[in-house]
C-alpha cells in the first residue's frame, strides 16, 4: 500500500509540473499578450476581474500551478528524507505501542527511487540494534518493523529464550574467529504487560552499542518446530547471507519475525525508526459505542527519540 501511494505522488507531482509547464511555454506568453493588449486599449492598469475575464487561466493550469509545489515538497520529503508510519500491533512492545505513530529516517540506508526502489546513492547500512522499517519478504507491499539483530556474514542462535552471535568471519579464517556469545540480559520487573492474562517478563538486552528492553511471556514454548530452516544449520540457528539482515520483534514470543520467514534482503530496508512524534491511547472497553479507532488520549511522555 504504501509503494502504492508513492506511485500515486510521483505520477500527481509530474503531471502537475507538466501542465505548469506546457502552460508557461504555450499558453501563459498568449494571455500575456492578450491582456497587454486590453491594457493599451483601456488606457491603464486592469482590475483582477477584467483580467480573469479577458485572460483567464484554465481551472486545469490553476489547480496544477497550487498543487505542484506541495506535492512535489511531500514526495521529496517523504521519499528521500522521513516518512511518519503507524505502530499496528504489539511486536515491538515495550519499545513501541500500538498507536505509536514514528518517524522513519529515509537516507539511513541508501537513497532510493520511490517508485522501483532502486538504491542509487549509498548512505549507510543498519548497525546491530537499529529498529529498521522494511518491506516484510512474504508480501513487499506490506510494511515491517523489528530490530536488526544479526549482519550479513553473522551467524545468530535463538535458544531458550536466548539470542547468540557470532559476528561474520571469514571461511578461511574459521579456527581464529570468535566463539558464540550470548547477548547480555537482565531481569527488570514481571507484570507491566500481560499477554492471554499471562504477566509478561521484561528484561533489559545489551545489543552492540545499543540497550533496550525486551518482553518474554513464561507460558510460551520456543516454536522451533516452526522457525525457517536454512540448510547446513541447527533449528534455531540462521547464518545471515551477504546484504541480508536477521530481524526480531522485541515481544519475542509475540512476533513473527526472522525466526519463522528468514532474512530481509537489503533492497527491502525502508529506514531507520528515529522518533515518536505522536503517541495516541486507545483504551476504552469493549461495550462503549464510541468506534475503536478513535483515540482516548495521548500519550505525551512518549514523544521523542526511540531507544
């Protein structure tokens, strides 16, 4: 959908400008004559409603002349600079919610046509820990948010709840690269959010140079039966292919992630998840009338950077 609307910009802001256009080299030198014309013959300066009357300029010109500057100013904007997206579920609890609303840094990751989205200016590539917005592999029309956990050349496990990394090295060099580490994970507190009534457990995790908290619900299982298989590795372990990136939700047991479909290429990437810009609360119960879509209040103490 969203590819969609770009389509739907960029078609508007060149039609719009090519009308602006064929009207200042075609038409616009016509009416410019026939109002100079109508100057000499009144013998002075014309008032606005004999110049619409004597030169009109087409509804057509007019409304591609307003609308061509604005459209053109949010396809740059929002193609090449930040983007605003909707948080739609709860797989990046606690560090985003359902009716966050984010920014998404566009040249993170390499400037890109919004309409092929071919990258045509590198910029730069995700870090370990980045909360990264991309086209979901299984469907590109839709669009997901998780965080980069493991780099092309990494070789990542899941196991009991644990994330491990063993940071890309080279075949040749096997016998001197670096063992499996666990992440660093610490226990915060335990029913802050519930899940089916279960309390869920928060940790804090120490990815790379970035600290962040991430949920764990006790009464669910690992689904390994269910994760992506990858030929040449254990069930709950993926070895990141070169200019792909292994991505998981921060409610790990309720997200479906690179677990369960594999790895975002690096044409998919979308941007960098920078801010909160505004954070709506949606809770009402179940037997209001009021339509569920309508906010109850904003949350202003989330507004800001994202962690």
């Amino acid at each position: 959908m969203a590819n969609y609307f770009s389509i739907f910009l960029v078609i508007i802001t060149v039609a719009s400008g090519l009308i602006w256009l064929a009207d200042s080299l075609l038409w616009a030198p016509k009416r410019k004559e026939k109002l100079s014309l109508a100057e000499q013959s009144a013998g002075g300066q014309l008032d606005e409603a004999t110049i619409n009357k004597v030169a009109p300029v087409p509804y057509l010109v007019d409304t591609a002349q307003q609308i061509f500057p604005v459209i053109a100013f949010v396809l740059v904007l929002r193609s090449f600079l930040y983007e605003p997206f909707q948080i739609p579920s709860g797989s990046m609890m606690p560090t985003l919610l359902v009716g966050d609303f984010i920014l998404v840094n566009k040249y993170s990751y390499g400037l890109k046509d919004p309409v092929v989205r071919s990258k045509f200016i590198e910029m730069g590539s995700p870090e370990r820990g980045d909360i990264a917005v991309f086209k979901y592999p299984e469907d590109p029309n839709v669009d997901f948010i998780k965080r980069v956990v493991g780099l092309p050349g990494d070789t990542v496990v899941y196991r009991n709840k644990q994330v491990y990394i063993r940071p890309a090295c080279e075949q040749a060099e096997r016998a001197s690269c670096p063992e499996l580490e666990p992440v660093e994970l610490s226990f915060e507190k335990r029913g802050e959010f519930y899940q089916s009534m279960i309390p869920l457990e928060r940790f804090t995790e120490q990815l790379g140079e970035q600290r962040h908290d991430v949920l764990r619900n006790p009464a669910v299982l690992p689904q390994v039966q269910d994760y992506y298989s990858q030929p040449g590795t254990q069930a709950d372990e993926f070895l990141v292919p070169a200019g792909h990136y292994f991505v998981l939700g921060d409610n790990r047991d309720n997200s479906r992630d690179s677990r369960y479909w594999g790895f975002v290429p690096d044409e998919n990437l979308v941007g960098k998840a920078v801010a909160i810009w505004i954070s709506f609360e949606f809770d009402r119960p179940p037997s209001s009338w009021v339509p569920g879509w309508i906010p109850t209040g904003i949350r202003f103490d989330r507004i800001g950077g994202i962690d």
